[in-house]
C-alpha cells in the first residue's frame, strides 16, 4: 500500500470513529434525538467496517 493510501485510509477510519464518538454523545446530551443519534452511530460503524475490510483486502494482496 502507498503512503498516500495509507494516509486517506487512517484519515477516514478516523472519520468514522469521530462519527460514532459523536452520536453517542448527542445520544447522552440531546434526549429528544434518539434516533439521529442512532443513525449517525450506524454510519460510523458501517464505514468502519467498510473501510477495515478494504484495508484488509488491500494489505492481503500485497
């Protein structure tokens, strides 16, 4: 894997961690938008995984 692939990879998975953080604490915060929350969490977590098994994939075939 490239350097610059590497970079755009970790940017992204920390994206997407950043993603979760964030809907879990307007989940504690803001009551009243559990289900913004919810759906920014998933989204964090599908990236995430998304992500990881490209990574995979892509270190795999090297």
């Amino acid at each position: 894997m490239r350097k610059w692939q590497e970079l755009i990879l970790n940017s992204l998975l920390n994206f997407s961690m950043a993603l979760v953080a964030g809907g879990f604490l307007k989940l504690v915060l803001d009551k009243g938008s559990v289900i913004s929350s919810v759906i920014v969490i998933v989204c964090g977590v599908y990236l995430f995984g998304f992500l990881s098994i490209l990574t995979y994939n892509s270190d795999k075939e090297k």
